[in-house]
C-alpha cells in the first residue's frame, strides 16, 4: 500500500527558514518511503501584517517553487504545497494575490494549480478577525483530480473545508483523496477541524489529507495544528503530535472501494431532488 507523509509546520515570515525546515520534513518521509509528501497552507511564509504577505509573494516561475521542484526531483516524491502566495499575469493590475495549491510530481513538473476558491472572511469577536479577501483574488474552478502513485487527488485549501459542495463534485469527478491543506485557528480548530475533516471523509468515502500550520508563526498569530489523515470510514489513522513534524499513512483503496460498494451512497443521490453537485469541466466517473 502506498504510504503518505503529512506535515505539520510553523511557518513565520523568514522564506528560508521555513524552506529548510519543509526540506528536511521533505528528506525524512523520502527516507522513510513516503511516495507523497503534503506541506500545509503558509508552507512558504506567513506574514506578520498584509503588506509584508504581499511583498513577499512570488509567481509561480520564481526561484522558491524552482527550489521546491529540485526537491521533488532530489527525493523523488510528489509534493502537495499547499498553499503557495502566488503573484498571478494580474498582479499588476489588481495588486492581489492567489493562494495556490501546487502538485509538483516527482520529475519537478507542476501537474496541477488550485486557486482557493472560498475565502477566508471571518470575525470572532474579541477572538479572530480575517479578511483574506482585502488581499487575495478568489480562484474561479474546481480542479479535477490528479492520479498519483496514492490514488486520484482532489486539491482543496483549507476554509473550503467548510464548503461540501466542493467535495462533493471531486468526488463524483472520481476522487478517492482530498486533501486540505491549512492554517486553522485555535478557536477554530479546536471546535471544528476534526469533525469537519471526518465529516467530508464520510459523505464521500475518500481519504482526507490535512496538512496544518502550527504554534506561534508571528506575534500576531498562532495556529491549532492537529494534521491529520481520515479514512473513508471517518476514522482518524494518523495525527501529528503537538509542534514541527510528520505523520503517516497507508492509502488502502481496496478498503475505500469496499466501503464504497457495501455503502453507495453516490449511487443514492437524488439530483432530481436537490441537483447534482458538480462543477464545470469535471466529467463525471461511472
């Protein structure tokens, strides 16, 4: 069975910092036979205050990805980053950037681009306020999912988690991996990240991969943590402990496709009823 490597990092603002901690997190799970390795949302940098996020944004031509394909190359693995501040063909005109979730495959190729879809506009009072929509452009598709050596991936980010509709259409477009790379918040994260992680797992019988930000990333920040992986069941099989690390799993889908046979629930939908949840451009699987 195929073995996946999620990581849980704390990304601050200093690039090559971050960089040698993602790298060395990269070197171990190669080492240890990880065929996938997944870096959280922020895995680049995570600014103290907007104009330092925006001044620090790179395109996807620049020599942080550049590093990130050597990488890939070096060790041989695909890479799932999760969320890379992306400088786009309109950041002249809008002076906005995208968070973009790159697969790079193991010759350093990017095979897939998601552009966050959902952004992340929330007030807690006396707790969290963001506006990620004050600096980043919304993506406008659903990117259909990318077979790898674990299975077909569908690429999320983070506040999509909250979204079911979005795995939903992966799903009928015939993911059997979702993948939620993140920087939840401790208010946050402590309510919803498990049960919502193993709620989409259920309602889709995938795998789901969360890669997550960590502890304090600045003064201004700190971050829940908890990667994990959920099994097609709900189950939790694997769950980073508290600071900078790996946890692993093995992607059984000889197990999602049982569940999937003994309970089909996709089969059971009534889109005469409510519509089918899908999205443009996904051909659906049989």
């Amino acid at each position: 069975k195929p073995l996946v490597a999620v990581g849980q990092v704390t990304s601050t603002p200093d690039k090559e910092l971050n960089f040698a901690v993602c790298a060395g997190l990269v070197r171990e799970a190669a080492h240890r036979g990880a065929c996938l390795v997944f870096l959280p949302e922020g895995f680049d940098y995570i600014g103290s205050n907007t104009a330092q996020t925006l001044s620090l944004a790179e395109g996807l031509d620049g020599d942080l990805m550049g590093r990130y394909a050597e990488l890939a190359k070096e060790y041989g693995v695909w890479l799932s980053l999760g969320g890379f501040h992306e400088r786009s063909h309109d950041w002249p005109t809008t002076q906005r950037i995208y968070n973009c979730h790159v697969l790079l495959d193991p010759a350093g190729n990017i095979v897939a681009t998601y552009r966050k879809t959902h952004l992340c506009d929330v007030e807690l009072e006396g707790r969290v306020t963001m506006k990620e929509s004050s600096f980043t452009n919304p993506g406008t598709e659903i990117v259909a999912p990318i077979s790898t050596p674990a299975g077909k991936l569908g690429l999320s980010i983070c506040y999509d988690l909250r979204f079911p509709e979005i795995s939903l259409a992966l799903r009928h477009a015939g993911a059997e991996i979702l993948t939620y790379p993140s920087a939840f918040t401790i208010p946050t994260g402590s309510a919803h990240w498990e049960v919502l992680l193993r709620a989409r797992a259920i309602e889709s019988q995938c795998y789901v991969v969360a890669a997550a930000q960590t502890g304090k990333n600045h003064e201004h920040r700190t971050s829940y943590g908890h990667a994990l992986v959920v099994d097609p069941w709900g189950a939790v099989v694997a769950q980073c402990h508290e600071g900078i690390g790996l946890c692993y799993a093995e992607i059984d889908l000889d197990y999602l496709h049982r569940i999937r046979q003994e309970i089909p629930v996709h089969s059971h939908r009534r889109p005469d009823l409510y519509g089918t949840v899908a999205a443009t451009g996904l051909a659906p699987v049989p």
